[in-house]
C-alpha cells in the first residue's frame, strides 16, 4: 500500500466518509452537496462538451479535440442511485477520453428517492437506444462504476431479452450487484472497508426499490440472465463490502460457455479505486480501463 493511499485513508477518515454511510436512512440531501451537473472546460481537462436532455436525464457529450475514432463510451456513473455525478466522475471520465481519443455520453439520470429503479433504468434504457440511432452497437462501450456498473449489467440484460443488439463491452468498475447485501461474508469486510458501510448503502437501495424485492433482477442483476452477454470486464477490491457478491456473479458467468468476464483485482483497494484521486494503484487502475478500451478500438 502506498504511502498516497495510506494519506487518503487518512483524508477519509477526517471527512467521516464510512460514518455517512452508517446512516438509515442515509442523508441523500448531504451526499448530493458534492453533485456537478454542468461541468466546466477546466474540470473536462478542456475537451469540447454540450449538454442535452434524452428521455428525463440530462446526457453531456464529450469529446476529444482531435479526430476521434469513432466509437462512444457510455457513461453511468455511481452515487448509491441518490446522487451525483461529481467532480471524480467527470475528472476520472475526461482522462479517458483524452487518452482513447474517444467520445463519451455522461448520463445524470434521475435519482431515488424522488424515482425508483424502474424510472432509472428506462432512462438508461433509452439513452442507449438514442445512442444505438448514431453508433455502431460494435463502437459502444458501456462504462460505469458502483451502481452504474449495475445500471450497465440490467441495460444489457433488457436489450438481449428483446433480441436488441448489444454494445461491444462492459467495464464495470466495482459494480453493486446485489441490492440486498444479504451475503455473511459482507459483515467482515465491513470492518476494513474504509469507504462503504453495509446499513447506509442498504439504506439507499430501499429508498430506489420502491415497492420490489431488493433480489429483484430490475435492481440486481446478480439475479438476472448473464447467457450471451458481452465481454465484461470487471474491477474488484479486496476492501469493499461489494466485492463477496461480485464473487458469486464471476462463478455464475464462468459458467456460461459464451460470455466472458475478465477480473482486475485490486489488493487491500477500497470501492472504485481507479476512480479515486492521488494515489499511485488508482493511476494503475486507470490506465488498465484505458488499455483495455483501446484494445478494443484497435482490434475494431
């Protein structure tokens, strides 16, 4: 562990980052003082942008001064479904479109508790569909991290069961896949997670399930269909109380002869750890999303 990770543990203690999340219910309104909604050509690292509205989320285009390659990369990011994106979504977001001279479409969807999962994932739903009007499916990239990583696994779920064409991959970073948190092994890491705390986050998914199960594959793909999916590449840390879940996901997927997962394993990392600043294992994690996107553009 390095001594930059070590002074952002330290960073997160100070903030009482996993004390907000021992709260039930969890204060939404306090997470959501951190929310950008308009970025700035200083926080994009000064790439081009615009903003428009698809369906009732607000979706900002990025991209690259430069000739781009084509393809797109669709953009969920995480916040518990009660908030975001922040300033590490759109920093974290414009690093990697430099990098892969790529476009990118950042969806700010609606959040709970003011609209459940079915609300939010049709809006995800539809922004694909929006984006499948002007790219190749084979040039898309579907990208998220925490609950956007779930939000990429149930749009790909919907799309092969109505017999859509599905983006090239997923690069799910650190992804909820249960909603319930109801595996034992949760109770342990919870005690090193510097981050996530099982009673808040279980909080935040009660206020997006509405009136459904929290096993219900709408908010859990865990409990989903997986056959025939795309490649997915998937981010896991040692310290996150998502992780013994995620475990369960790669047994079942390993067991389907044509979907593929790839696993990126973050020792003694916290949730979304190569979307965290600073640290050296962060930047690592980083360059591995970056790298593996333009693996993809090159072997197009």
């Amino acid at each position: 562990m390095s001594l930059r990770y070590s002074l952002l543990k330290l960073a997160l203690k100070i903030k009482r980052e996993k004390k907000s999340w021992t709260k039930d219910p969890i204060d939404f309104l306090k997470k959501r003082k951190q929310d950008i909604h308009t970025p700035n050509l200083r926080l994009l690292l000064g790439l081009k942008f615009e903003s428009k509205k698809i369906y009732n989320s607000k979706v900002t285009h990025i991209w690259p001064n430069e000739a781009d390659t084509g393809f797109l990369l669709l953009y969920c990011h995480g916040g518990a479904f009660i908030y975001g994106p922040t300033q590490e979504n759109w920093k974290t977001i414009s690093k990697i479109v430099k990098q892969t001279r790529s476009s990118a479409w950042v969806v700010d969807y609606p959040k709970a508790p003011e609209y459940t999962i079915k609300t939010i994932t049709e809006n995800i739903y539809q922004v694909c569909l929006e984006a499948i009007k002007i790219f190749d499916p084979s040039k898309i990239i579907l990208i998220g991290d925490s609950v956007g990583g779930n939000l990429i696994m149930t749009l790909t779920q919907r799309l092969l069961k109505e017999e859509k064409e599905t983006p090239s991959r997923l690069i799910a970073i650190t992804p909820m896949v249960d909603a319930s948190l109801t595996n034992p092994k949760i109770e342990s890491i919870d005690l090193i997670d510097p981050i996530l705390s099982k009673k808040g986050v279980k909080s935040a998914k009660k206020m997006c399930a509405g009136e459904r199960s929290l096993k219900d594959p709408l908010i859990s793909p865990l409990y989903g269909d997986f056959k025939n999916f795309p490649p997915i590449h998937l981010f896991m840390a040692s310290n996150d109380i998502l992780t013994p879940d995620q475990e369960i996901l790669v047994e079942k997927i390993e067991k389907l002869n044509k979907t593929t997962v790839d696993v990126i394993f973050g020792e003694k990392m916290p949730h979304i750890w190569p979307f965290l600043p600073i640290f050296p294992e962060a930047k690592k994690g980083l360059q591995k999303i970056i790298s593996i996107i333009n693996l993809a553009i090159n072997n197009e």
